[in-house]
C-alpha cells in the first residue's frame, strides 16, 4: 500500500483499527457509541530524531508492526477516503506480538 505521507524526525503514520460496530453479546452499537480503538498499523515511519550528542536514533518501530498509541497530540488526517494519524514515537506505548 502506498501512503501519501512521508513523515518526518521521529513521526510515524498508522492506520486506525476499525471501531467494533457489535458488543460480545451481539447488540449493534451506534457509530457515536462505538469507542475508537487505540491500536493501529504503521504504514510509514520517519528517518528518526537527532540525539543530545548529534546522532540520529532511529524510530523503534517497522512499517506493518501493530502498535498501541496514545497521547493528546496525535493529528488525525483524511486523503481521499482514508483516514491516517500521524504520531510522535514517544506516543506509542507498544508493539503487540502475534
């Protein structure tokens, strides 16, 4: 998949899980009840931050790793039909495994 972003320093893209339209018991919840999901898919990651002694860390994470991700700060972007966020390393809390 090819994304339109190229994000820069220590900016990563992800994908937004899709919120669950159904609760375990089978009921159907509105769009405007259906919490979003803090988990996603990064698509594009940044070259990286400049450290205290002027070399480049490198972002921690890989394009089609699952992340799990917080933080007030993230910026939610749409092109087309697809929605992306954009999001600080320091925000992701996790890879999950499996």
């Amino acid at each position: 998949m090819s994304v339109p972003l190229v994000p820069l320093a220590d900016y990563v893209v992800l994908e937004q899980e899709k919120a669950k339209t159904r609760t375990a018991s089978g009921l159907y919840l509105p769009e405007a009840a259906a919490e979003k999901p803090k988990v996603a898919t990064v698509l594009a990651v940044g070259p990286g931050r400049i450290g205290d002694d002027n070399e480049l860390i490198k972002v921690a994470v890989k394009v089609g790793d699952k992340v799990v991700y917080g933080g007030y700060t993230n910026t939610e972007i749409k092109i087309g039909d697809t929605a992306y966020l954009l999001v600080k390393e320091q925000d992701l809390y996790a890879v999950v495994k499996g």
